[in-house]
C-alpha cells in the first residue's frame, strides 16, 4: 500500500521509529507525552511505535515524572544491552578495537601494535591490519561474552579516501600509507569470522572523529564545525548537519609552500610535511634537536614538549621552541584556509598529537589563525580542543552502523550485500579447476 507521497505504509511506520528512536538516543528518557511534540508524532502513532519497540526489547521502561494532577508518567530509554557495536581505529601505532552496547559503554577493547619504527610500509602491511583485526574483533566479543548475531556492525576508522564499489565494497585508497585501492571490506569478509548479516562501515578517521566529536563532544550545539584529526599526519572533517555525516577532507595535503618539504604522500610542499608529528620531530632533529633514540612518535613528542616547556626554573630548548613556533604558524594559516573555505562555528583539534601538544600551543595556532584568516569569519570562529580524548576515533567508528541501525527504524538488515569475486579471480579459479 502506498501514501499519496508515495512513499509505502512500511516507510511511513521506518520514519515514525527512527523518529521516536534518535529522540530517545539523544534526549532520553522520555515519557509518551513530551514524545509526541518532540517527533511531530500524533499520540496514536506513539503509542504504536513505543509499543513495538518495546516487545522487541529496543526500549525499555526507566522510571518516572509526577505528572500535572494525574498519574506519574512512565520515562523511556533506548535498552541499553539490545544490540552492540564494535568500534575499530587503524592509527599510525596501533590497532584500537573497542566493543560498545547501544549507550556507548565500553564492554572491551583490545589493541594491537603496529611497527613503531622501520621502514612507514612496514607499519601498514595490510595482511598484518586485516589479522589484527580478525583476532581483535573475536577477543572483545569473547571477553564480554557477547554473541556475534548481536552485532549492529563493525566500523572501522581507516586512513585514505574510501570509495565504495559494487566489485568489492569498500576500497581504501592510501596514499600516504602504501594503500592502493585495498579492498579492505572482501578482505574482512573473507578472513573475520562474523555472521554474512552483519555489515561493516568503513570511512575516513577524520570523520569518524567528527561524528564522535559533533555527537557527544566539543561539537555539540555548535550548527557547523570542522574536526582536525592530529597524528603523524593531519586530516580534517567538515560538518554542517550536527546529526548528520561529515565529509573528510584531505587537509594535510593542501600545499603550503611551492616546491617545499617531501610529503610522505611524494608530492611537495604539503602542510603535513610541516605540521604532522612525524614532520614535526624529523625538521626538531634536523634543527639540532635531540629526540630519544628509538622511541616512538608518542614519547618523542612528549620529550620535545618536556624541552620546550620545562617544568618549574628550567632553560626551555630555545630549538624546541622555535620548531613548535613555525609548526603553529603553519597550522594556523592552515585553519585559516578552512575558516574562509566553510567559515564553520567551531574549528576542533582532536587525534593523540593534538591533544598531547594541548592548550598552550593551540592558543599560539589560533592566534596565527586569526591573522591569517579573514577579519569577519575568523572573529566568529571558535578554536578548541576535542573532549573525547584519544579513543574518538574509535567511538565515532562505533556509532557508523548505529546511525545505519536508527535510520533502518531499528532493524537488523537479514543479509549483507554480497560482494562477488573480480573477474580475474574468477577467471583464475576455473583456469585451476579445468
């Protein structure tokens, strides 16, 4: 049966509960009555959806409010134990995987370190990444003892452009990282041992930052904000609907400077080859600067600060210092270019680097911002730091098959879309089997 929208009986009654469901998720607990005006719904309507979500265990009773001269009225929540989702980060160090239940607690996390020193392409072997993540992702579901068919999906926070296909799902393209068109999806289909059912999400880390950030964190109430993902590289998101995706931009890769630093992506002048962390500890040494022999870009980077900002009477590191000056200014005229692209609300900074670098040396970026940005947009533009610290990649990874999961009205898709072979394995398949 059709409405005269056009739209069917079943999209109408998808649309009232994912109405009623997002309501829940971010204002919850909720009575019946404050529902109706909150989702625009009539009371009928309602009381329909409420009740089927809660035979089906997706909400659940949570108290209740005196009511104005009549009985109390009962609140209602999203269950939290009715589906789980598992976040996943491929960083530059490591392999994050985090298991959530539907209120985002942390049931279990595991991570798996990637080479913290060597040749860059050993760090991202993609076969090493993909048993990672299939020995990761049966360690968390076992240590909370939750079963497979609970997962609402897998969503991975991958670095690179993401591009889905009809051939093999979702491609990542890596430039930076030795990835070129992985088919990263077939990959994890074929090698983690999940039910067909349950799907897997793929995007930019940058934007799973974003989501993370414009849901739960700094972005919230803020209408439009671009999310700065800081690790050895840089990244960004630009977000103008606080509820909906974000779009990954590939910031760090903006030229800066004419025939410039080496990038690590091959091109010149890149504004990560001058603000990423890796950028920034090889010009601290070629400065005359003494990173620990060995350690990783985490502790390096914690040593560098340490020289720049001693604690108590200490010199600071007067090369320290001025490496930190120049990579402030860089990422302000950065910010500066983003201020004036998409002139947002909010410029946030998360990613392990720029939370360790923190307040002080962001006050000296947004000060660089500010004179390289256009007086109007740049005196109406926050800059701060993220607050979800530095498992927001994760949790923004964890919340991808729970957006797909609320706008599906709160259905678990039966199958997953295959992904066929490409031709040529095809082709060499029958060429054995002949």
């Amino acid at each position: 049966m059709h409405a005269k929208s056009g739209r069917t009986v079943r999209d109408l009654r998808r649309e009232n509960r994912t109405a009623v469901l997002r309501r829940l998720y971010f204002e919850g607990p909720m009575s019946r009555l404050m529902l109706g005006p909150a989702t625009g719904l009539s009371s009928g309507s309602i009381s329909n959806v409420v009740a089927e979500l809660v035979t089906e265990g997706l909400v659940e009773e949570a108290g209740s409010v005196d009511s104005a001269g009549g009985r109390p009225r009962t609140l209602l929540r999203i269950a939290p134990g009715s589906g789980h989702m598992i976040g996943v980060d491929i960083g530059e160090t490591r392999v994050r995987i985090e298991l959530f239940d539907l209120a985002l607690t942390e049931l279990a996390r595991t991570e798996r370190p990637l080479a913290t020193s060597g040749p860059r392409t050993g760090r991202y072997e993609v076969g090493v990444v993909v048993a990672h993540l299939r020995d990761g992702i049966a360690e968390v579901l076992r240590t909370a003892g939750v079963p497979p068919e609970r997962l609402l999906g897998v969503g991975i926070g991958v670095p690179g452009i993401v591009e889905r296909t009809d051939g093999s799902g979702a491609v990542v393209h890596g430039q930076t990282i030795g990835w070129d068109a992985v088919p990263l999806e077939r990959l994890l289909r074929e090698a983690v041992d999940l039910p067909p059912e349950v799907p897997y999400r793929i995007e930019n880390g940058a934007k799973t930052l974003g989501q993370a950030e414009m849901w739960f964190g700094a972005g919230r109430g803020a209408r439009s904000a671009v999310v700065v993902l800081f690790g050895s590289g840089v990244g960004a998101c630009v977000v103008t609907d606080p509820l909906g995706p974000g779009r990954a931009l590939e910031w760090g890769h903006l030229t800066v400077r004419v025939r410039g630093r080496r990038c690590r992506c091959g091109a010149q002048g890149c504004l990560e080859a001058y603000a990423g962390a890796e950028a920034l500890l090889e010009r601290w040494r070629e400065a005359g600067g003494n990173p620990p022999a060995g350690a990783d870009e985490e502790t390096a980077l914690t040593a560098m600060l340490a020289a720049a900002y001693p604690e108590g009477d200490g010199a600071a590191d007067a090369i320290a210092l001025a490496v930190l000056d120049e990579t402030a200014e860089y990422l302000g005229a950065g910010m500066a270019d983003l201020v004036n692209l998409f002139q947002p609300e909010r410029i946030l900074v998360g990613g392990w680097a720029g939370l360790q670098l923190g307040t002080r040396f962001l006050a000296v970026v947004s000060a660089y911002a500010r004179a390289y940005a256009l007086r109007h947009p740049g005196d109406r533009t926050e800059i701060a730091l993220g607050t979800l610290g530095p498992e927001a990649v994760t949790v923004g990874a964890g919340l991808l098959p729970l957006v797909d999961f609320f706008a599906q009205g709160g259905r678990r898709p039966e199958r997953a879309p295959s992904i066929p072979a490409p031709a040529w394995q095809t082709a060499l398949r029958d060429r054995v089997s002949t």
